[in-house]
C-alpha cells in the first residue's frame, strides 16, 4: 500500500496544481473571450516574432555550454558536435516534457554511453547540468527580487516581501561558491567521492544556467504587446518567479501553473486576453518548436540509417537512436492527440468554413471533426503502446494519422494541423522495424504518470472548450444543431469530448473485462514435454535448467519458444535469454516478461545473459552489469597430444591402468542406475556438507537425471563418479550434476571431463561449455564503473566465502575461449536487493545463503 501511495502521490498532487491553476486561468480570463485571444495572435508583428525566434535560437544555443562545463567538470572532453547535439536534444525535449532531470538524464545516457563515457561520468553530468539550471534561476532571479522589488501580494499563500525572497534565492549560490573557496577535498558519496567544484568553474556555471534564463525571458518579453507599462527588469522578475514556481509544481513544463502567475502579476499591466495570447505564442516558439526540430532531427536519421551512412550525422550519434525513437515518437503521439482535442474544443477560422460550405455537405464537416475528437483520444492511448514498441500501436497510428490529416483539413481547412500530423507520420514510417513487438494493446500497463498526463490533456480541452463557448447558454437542443456558422461551433465541440471520453471509457472498460493475469506457477508435465523438445533442438546447452521444474515456463503464443524464470520478493528473474529459434520470439518473451513482472509490481531481471542480446536489455529500460565469464573450449582444437597437454595425459593413463574406464549411458539405460546414482549424489553433498542447490544449478531429481544421457566413470562394476549431459542440438555439450565420493582419487573429474570432450569431438560436437566463472574478467581501475571495481576486488579476495580465482583458474587450464555473461538489472537503489534475492533463488532460500 505504501508502494502504491508512492507512485500515485506525484502524478496526483501534479495534476491537483494544474487543475488549481486553470481555475486562476478562468478567473484572471472571466470577461474576454476565445476571440480576444486568437485576435492578438493575429496582430503580432514579424518583427516580434523574428526577435523571439532568435532569441529561443540564443537561448539554446547557450544551453550546450551546460555540458561544456559539465565535461570539464569531469575531465573528459568531447567535441562541440557532439555534446552540442546532447544539450539541444536533452532540452528541446526536457523543456516540452518537464521532470527536465528524468529526461535529459536518459537522453545524455544513451549518448554519452555510447561516446564511451561511465555510467558514473554520465551521473555526473546529469547532476552539474541540473545543479547549473538551479544556480542560474536562483542567482538572476535573486538579484533581479532584492535589486528591483516585485509586488507578490498577488500570488496565494505567499506572504514574503520581495527583497527577503531575493535574499533567500541568493543564498545557495553563495554557499556554493564559498564551499568550492574553503572545501578542498572532495566530497564522500559512499561508495564514490565527489569532487568540488572550484570557483573558476563554479563562477561560469552560474553565469551560463543564468544568461539562458535571461534569453529564455527575452522570448516573452518580445511577445508582449506594446502597451505593457512595465521595464525589462520587471517582466524578467516575473518571469523568473512563474518559472520557478512552475518548475516546483513538477507539473510537465509548468503548463498552466506558469500561465496563471504570470497573468496574476501583470493584469494590471495589459489586458489578459492580450496576454495570454503572448503565453500561447511563447509556448509554441520557445517548447514545440524546438521540440518539433528535435523529432524531424531523429526521424532525418532513421531514415538515413536506413539507407547509407554518409555525412558526420549517423558516425556521430551511433547506435543509441533506435533505443530512443520508440520513446520520442510515444511523445509527439501524445502532442498530436492533445493538438487534435484541443482543435476540436475551438472554434475553427469562420473564413475556412465558409470556403468549406461551397465545396462539401455538412455532414461530411460533422463527421470529420467528430471523428478527429475519436482520433486524438486514440493517439493518446496508443503513445504507451509505441513507448513499449508494440506492432500493433505502430499499425493502428500510421492509420489514425492519415485519417487524422484528411480530418483536420474537413472539418476546417485546418492545415497546421495536418502539417503537425504528417510530421509525426513521416518519423513513423521509417520507424517500422523498432516496433516489433506483437503484443496485446490492452495488455500494456499504465503508470500513474501516463494517466496524470492523459487526464491533463483531456482537463485542457475541455477547459479549452467552456472558455470558447462560454457565452452561450446550454440546452439540450445545443447537443441537436449543425451548422456551418457559428452555431454549429458549440455543438460540435460538446459531441467532440463526449467521444473522446467515450473512447477513454471504451479502453478502461476493455482492459477491465481482460481475464485475470496468471500467478507464476512451476510446469506442468505436459509444458515441459514441450520444453524438452525445443531443448533438443536448442543450440545453447543452458537450455536444459528448463528441465529441473523449479522455474516458471512463459511459452510464446505459438508454443515454439520459451522464457524460464523464477520470482524471490518483489525480484523476478529470468534465467538467461529466452530460448527461442527466431529473433523476433526472443523479443517478444522479454517484453512479455517486463510487462508480467510490472502487473505484479515486480524487478524485471535477466541472469546470464549473453552479449549478442544486450542491445535489447538496453531497449527493455535496464541497466547491464558484467556478472563473468562463461569458458567455451572449441572440441576441433582439443586433443591430449603435445606437450602443453602432459598432465592431463598421464592423469588419464593413469587411471585407466588402475581400472577406471568412462561410458555415455543412454537415456534408456539411465532408470536402472538411479539407485547408484543416489548414492554418489548424497555421499558427495554430505562430504561437501551442502545442500542442493537450484535455479541456475542442477540437482539431483530423478526425472531430470533421466531426461539426457549420463556421463559415468567406472570402476569395475562400481559406478564412482557420474555427470549428466546437456547435449544441445548438436553443437554444444555440456555437464550439470558433477558427483563423486569423498574418498575419489586425484584427478577423477579432470578424467570425466576430458573424456566426455573426447567423446563430444567424435560425435560431433562443435563446442564443451564449461559453465561461467562469477566476477571474473572484471577491472579494478579508476575509471572502471562502481560495480566492475566491487566485483574485481570480491574475485580478487573473496576465498573466504566462495572460491572464484580457484574455479576461474581450473578452468582456464582447458584453454577455453571466454565469454562475458551479463546481468541485466534495474539499476540505482534497487540493485542490492536484486542481487540479494538472486542469490537467495539459487540457493533455495535465504536459508540456504547463510548455511551450506
């Protein structure tokens, strides 16, 4: 319960502010109307507008030097194209987005990972960039309140006297210059340190965060209208009191909170009609412009990365764009649908309808606007569907958009519309192949935020929609009328959200009325007859963990591919990739797992996996760790000739002249030896003083051992050691259960493993998977990431608890090829708990971690 209060509390406090402050909307705009609004916007001169177009292009531009500093803050510079592309990328969409330290720190992630900087570089980063945007606002807009004083009687619940606000918002930039004079060891963030920021850094950095507000002020001062009686320091305060407010509010880009401030402390200056038709305008040039340039930037690229990789554009930017697009375009669904409500709330330009009238029946204007209502709620509930990459959401809004153009330009000749919607439309159809997944759309889970941001939308238009009409009196004859004047405007606007809201209510309803999502249960007999068939045919042998039945089996719809996993808490852990034949299977379990995991409010995680998949991981939202590497030997170039192999040589001479000899018993066969077999397992667990392990480890279970063959060492008539095999389609083998008795001579498992890789190379076998050795291949370097530093200290010194050098080392004394192996995990806090319910699920229990 405390979990979910968490997750909704944010969205709904958020969405409380923005309701509260379209109600000051309405109150500061109760005698104008829509008309006065449209009607400034009319009046505009080129100029202004020229001056504010410069001024956003200024004020970005002044953005990338956030992350100039940030490098050098760090130490590691990079060419201005490419952290130049960063900061304007981060921002265009951070600005428009709002929770500017969530988005850009995904955006600057995908980039500057794949330019080769650490996960730990890139925390960095994140954090001087957003530190700089609050030093900046805090330090112009303190010297702007102590120097020119505001009057803020106006604002609710503020009761501070300008001079005292300015003095206040002066104070953490301050201290933050002092500390970097008198602090010069860094600061300790267990497990890293930070370190300070000197003065001669510190002081450009609040000169940066502070000329992009000013710049960013310049934009709506230009748009004012003429008559505002009030200099640019004023108009600058104000500004910069409403950002900040705003950017308190967490309400996406302050949207309304913004809006409201400002129209509360400049009524008295300028008609509010005038106004905020200036706050519209300066939304449009200073958010969805950018932000629109940003999306054509991605969409230029996919397209090219289709086709040929020329210029510096797709060298620069590498592989990160097919993990972000998916995310982007989810974005702009969502500015389409809430442009395509909101133009369904306002009345349409009277010159356009009349044109209309002459060439088209009413009927086919009526249809069209109500169907682009239907369209934008649509496009709506479709963005989740194309953030989580699902075929279908991609089908459905290349068919939505199209229609939506034709609409727009139906119902009203409302070409800016279209040229929006087409612009989306173009950055989709490239995109096909990043949306694969063949998923249920009502099966997708919606997040407290996406349903905050839904209900803003839908909240606006409407609001929208009463300010426009709110001259008129309701009747339920309104509901009836159809005209082409502006009469008919009214009604179409009310048949316009009462279809929006039913295809909201629609999409509830369907996915309330979805059957009941199953609990993870261990497989029956019969799924795992079905296993075992694709485990045969599979060409990776720890396919075969499937068969021990103490994992969960999630089938694919076509019962040809698999995903083995197993839950501990609130962790659910899949065991290696998917097995699956096709790529496409593969991708799909593992979405289909994240979303079975959400439902459940579970930690998606993949144990083991391998690098030819990371790619996906990465695209899943989670973060990567090498967890070791897994020692291959390649059967063709194994033999026991030469000199490097004389131990092992005379090992084998030697127990075969003591009477030791090796036999693969058949499947068949193996139900006889199963009394044998118990009594070497159970002697070597109590040698060992150990229990059975599990998950990622075989135990001893008698439908498992007699589910494959069966490696046995003999002696005599004795079976004395014993080891079953994974045979994996043909080209991989391997051993689980490797079991013997205390009193066993030396050399006896070198004898059964060199024999069954003897005996793999004869049948064919093209690689013997000597299984992983944890923590090994990882560097304890400076500069190496936090968790590799921790993983290569414990393989360095961990013999205490487990002994990784000693296996790492047994090992290699095959010459195998290694391979790394990966985890992928959520990151951040969550990460401890992850590994410590890992480890409990291997080992039966956390019982099982603290014993043996």
């Amino acid at each position: 319960m405390k979990a979910l209060i968490a997750r909704v509390a944010g969205p709904a406090i958020g969405l409380g502010l923005f309701a509260m402050a379209l109600w000051a909307l309405h109150q500061a705009l109760a005698d104008y109307r829509y008309q006065d609004v449209t009607a400034y916007l009319g009046r505009l001169p080129l100029l202004n507008l020229a001056t504010a177009l410069a001024a956003t292009a200024l004020s970005y531009l002044v953005t990338t030097g956030y992350d100039w500093l940030a490098l050098r803050y760090i130490r590691r510079p990079l060419p201005w194209r490419q952290f130049g592309f960063a900061a304007l990328l981060s921002y265009a969409f951070s600005n428009s987005v709002g929770l500017s330290v969530l988005t850009s720190s995904s955006l600057r992630y995908r980039l500057y990972s794949s330019w080769g900087l650490t996960t730990v570089e890139i925390a960095k980063i994140v954090m001087f960039t957003t530190l700089t945007l609050w030093l900046g606002i805090l330090t112009i807009g303190g010297a702007i309140l102590a120097l020119n004083p505001l009057d803020l009687a106006t604002i609710p619940y503020l009761v501070l006297d300008s001079r005292w606000l300015g003095t206040l918002l002066l104070t953490p930039p301050v201290l933050y210059v002092l500390l970097g004079v008198l602090r010069r060891r860094p600061i300790p963030l267990d497990p890293w340190a930070l370190p300070m920021v000197r003065p001669r850094l510190a002081l450009p950095q609040i000169m940066v965060g502070a000329l992009d507000w000013v710049m960013a002020s310049v934009v709506l001062y230009a748009l004012l209208p003429p008559g505002v009686d009030a200099g640019f320091g004023r108009i600058l305060g104000i500004f910069l009191v409403a950002q900040l407010v705003g950017l308190l509010s967490h309400v996406p880009g302050g949207l309304g909170v913004f809006e409201s401030l400002i129209l509360l402390l400049l009524r008295d200056q300028v008609p509010s009609a005038d106004l905020f038709g200036a706050l519209l305008a300066y939304r449009s040039i200073y958010y969805l412009l950018p932000l629109g340039l940003a999306a054509i930037t991605l969409g230029a690229y996919e397209l090219r990365h289709q086709r040929e990789r020329v210029l510096w554009l797709p060298r620069m930017v590498g592989p990160w764009v097919p993990v972000l697009l998916p995310h982007v375009v989810a974005f702009l669904a969502l500015i389409s649908g809430a442009v395509l409500l909101v133009s369904a709330a306002t009345p349409a330009v009277q010159a356009r309808l009349d044109w209309l009238e002459d060439l088209l029946p009413l009927s086919v204007l009526e249809v069209s606007h109500f169907a682009s209502s239907l369209i934008g709620m649509s496009l709506l509930l479709l963005a989740r569907g194309l953030q989580r990459r699902l075929d279908a959401a991609w089908l459905l809004a290349v068919i939505l958009l199209a229609t939506g153009i034709v609409a727009s330009l139906l119902k009203g000749g409302d070409y800016e519309e279209a040229v929006i919607l087409a612009f989306l439309l173009a950055g989709l159809l490239p995109s096909r192949r990043q949306f694969y997944r063949r998923a249920s759309l009502f099966g997708e889970r919606f997040t407290a935020g996406w349903l905050a941001t839904i209900a803003l939308v839908l909240i606006s238009s409407i609001w929208l929609g009463v300010f426009s009409y709110k001259h008129l009196e309701y009747s339920h004859s309104l509901w009836w009328a159809f005209s082409f004047s502006g009469e008919g405007e009214a009604p179409r606007f009310l048949r316009a959200m009462v279809g929006a809201l039913g295809v909201a209510l629609f999409f509830g309803v369907a996915k309330l009325l979805r059957p009941a999502v199953f609990e993870p249960t261990l497989p029956t007999p019969d799924e795992l007859a079905q296993a075992r068939t694709m485990v045969a045919a599979f060409p990776h042998s720890y396919a075969h963990l499937a068969l021990l039945g103490d994992k969960a089996l999630l089938f694919a719809p076509g019962h040809d591919a698999f995903l083995m996993y197993g839950v501990a808490g609130r962790t659910w852990v899949a065991m290696g990739d998917p097995v699956a034949f096709r790529e496409e299977d593969r991708r799909e379990l593992a979405w289909e797992f994240r979303t079975l995991c959400e439902r459940h409010d579970g930690w998606p995680v993949f144990y083991q996996v391998r690098p030819d998949n990371l790619g996906l991981y990465v695209e899943l939202g989670l973060t990567l760790l090498k967890f070791g590497e897994e020692a291959r030997v390649r059967l063709a170039d194994f033999s026991l000739d030469g000199k490097a192999r004389k131990t092992m040589r005379n090992n084998v001479n030697r127990l075969e002249r003591e009477g030791y000899r090796f036999e693969v018993i058949e499947p068949a066969a193996v139900p006889a030896l199963l009394p044998q077999l118990r009594q070497l397992s159970d002697a070597w667990l109590s040698a060992k003083n150990s229990r059975e392990k599990g998950f990622s480890l075989g135990f001893f279970n008698e439908d498992y051992v007699c589910s494959g063959a069966v490696a046995v060492v003999w002696h005599a008539a004795q079976a004395v050691a014993f080891a079953n095999l994974w045979q994996a389609g043909g080209c991989e083998l391997s051993v689980d259960l490797m079991r013997y008795p205390p009193d066993s001579p030396n050399g006896l498992m070198d004898y059964l493993f060199i024999q069954t890789m003897l005996w793999g190379r004869a049948q064919g076998y093209e690689w013997f998977n000597l299984g992983m050795a944890p923590l090994a291949g990882l560097q304890n370097r400076s500069f190496a990431p936090l968790w590799n530093r921790f993983g290569a200290l414990v393989f360095g010194g961990g013999e205490t608890f487990y002994n990784f050098r000693g296996l790492h080392q047994y090992k290699d004394k095959f010459s195998p090829e290694w391979e790394a192996r990966y985890l992928a995990a959520p990151g951040g806090l969550i990460l401890p708990r992850v590994l410590s319910d890992l480890t409990a699920l291997i080992a039966g229990g956390f019982r099982g971690v603290i014993g043996k």
